[in-house]
C-alpha cells in the first residue's frame, strides 16, 4: 500500500508538473504560431494549431525594411544589457563586500540609506534623473539609457548577505599574506562569489534586455532605440502590424531565452545561497 500510494502521489506531481509547463509555454507557442502567418490568419476566428502555409517572410522583412530599425534595435539593446550587467553586478558586488566586512564609521547608517532606496518608487525618481542624465548630454545616447541603472540596491544587500556567511578564516589567511581590503576582495572574496555573479549578472541582463520606459524617453531618436522600443513602433495609431509585431518579438525574446537555459542553474544557485534561502 506505501508504495501505491507513493507511486499515485508520483503521478500526480507529475501531471502537475506537466498541466503548469503547458500554461506556460502557451504564449510561446501563440507567438511562434502568429509569427509564422499573415494577418488574416491570425484574426480568423477560425483557430488554426499551426499555420497551413508559413511566412517566413514575416522575419526577412524585419531587417530587410529600413523604416523598422530592428537590427539597430538589437545591437543597441546587446550593447546596452553587455555593459549594464557586469559593470552593475560588480558595482554591487564591491558594495556588498565593503558593508559586511569594512569596519567604517556610518556604515549602518549607509546601509539604511541603501534599503531607503528600494521603498521609493521610480516614478517619484523619474523626471529628477531625467533632468540629470539630460543637462548632461545624455538624450539620445546609449550611456544615458546606462548610467543611471548600474546603481542596483537589492543585489547589494544580497551581496552583503552572501559576504557576512564568508568563511573569515579565508580572509585571515590573505591577511597573512600581505593583502589589504581591495585584495582580499579581488583575490578572495570575489573569486568565491562566482555563482551569485552569475546568477544576478544574468537576471540584470534580463532586466536591462526589457527596460522599455526610460530608453523610451531617453532614445527619442530612432538610431538610439533598443529593441522593445522599436518592437513598439509596430504598433500606431494608424496600422498594427500584427505579423510583424509577433515576428519582432520572437526575435526579441530569443537571447532572453538563450540567456535563461544557460544560467538557470546558476540562477537557483545564486538565491539558494544568498541568504533569502528560509
């Protein structure tokens, strides 16, 4: 009997498991399926499974019509998510660090200044630090849609929670080599933190892939859009280019996908040992 009932209870895990997956891969498979047709297919309101014949050309013509700006859009996004994660993954990191282990004065009050950060909303930031990054020079340049994102308080308490479970005795150990506190932290500190900088650097990656509303106001010109911006221009008030906007959006999503069945792992690994973990 033990072993039925564990075999049922097996079973319907499973059926779970497999019923959620379903649910979410649903929209993929929508996507997928309405970039492959023509428009009349996809507001038929006969349902087709599966296109009867496939437009490829939905994808070709993306690149191919200059009006659209898509490969711009890419490269603008890759550049701005190749920077944004590790310069702020890092960032957060050093800042982690030097609050679990530096003996400063105002240290807890610097700390609470940090948690402060995540109760204000950033609509109540938002026009302050678009004045800023503006009498900069910032519109209409990639390092004004950067800047102002590297600054990530979660991620450093995160850091700083990892940092205070640190073995000390590894960093006794630097200290009888000769190493200050920049080089217990760059030859020890860091080095041992490798699965939460993956881990962060890959959600920051995502999470700077699909800002839309401050490149939106920044990037006013379309040779500075990123690719959820220009995905937008798909939609006016005149025509939605249902095709098109399905075709972009398959494009779009498929780094973060990429991204996501490389570092999943580390992902889980990460928050696992974060100190979020109970």
């Amino acid at each position: 009997m033990p072993t039925l009932n564990r075999t049922v209870r097996v079973m319907a895990r499973s059926l779970l498991i497999g019923v959620v997956t379903l649910l979410f891969l649903t929209p993929f498979y929508v996507m997928l399926r309405n970039s492959l047709m023509d428009t009349r297919g996809i507001t038929s309101p006969d349902w087709q499974w599966w296109p009867s014949s496939m437009h490829f050309d939905n994808f070709t013509s993306l690149f191919s019509d200059p009006s659209l700006h898509m490969a711009d859009g890419l490269r603008n996004s890759l550049t701005v998510a190749l920077i944004s994660a590790p310069v702020s993954t890092l960032l957060a990191s050093a800042a982690g660090y030097a609050f679990a282990r530096i003996p400063v004065p105002g240290r807890g009050l610097l700390l609470a200044l940090v948690v402060a950060t995540l109760m204000i909303p950033g609509s109540a930031t938002f026009v302050p630090t678009f004045v800023v990054v503006g009498s900069l020079g910032g519109v209409n340049t990639l390092w004004g849609i950067i800047v102002p994102g590297l600054f990530n308080p979660f991620a450093v308490l995160l850091f700083r929670n990892f940092y205070l479970r640190f073995p000390k005795e590894l960093e006794e150990a630097g200290r009888l080599d000769g190493l200050g506190w920049f080089g217990l932290y760059r030859r020890v500190a860091l080095p041992s933190s490798a699965s939460m900088l993956a881990s962060l650097g890959a959600l920051a990656f995502i999470d700077s892939w699909n800002s839309f509303l401050w490149p939106l106001v920044i990037g006013q010109d379309p040779g500075s859009w990123t690719a959820q911006i220009t995905l937008s221009s798909f939609l006016t008030a005149q025509t939605i280019n249902l095709p098109g906007l399905f075709a972009g959006a398959v494009v779009t999503i498929a780094p973060l996908v990429v991204m996501f069945l490389v570092a999943q792992r580390y992902i889980v690994e990460g928050i696992a040992t974060s100190g979020l973990k109970g």
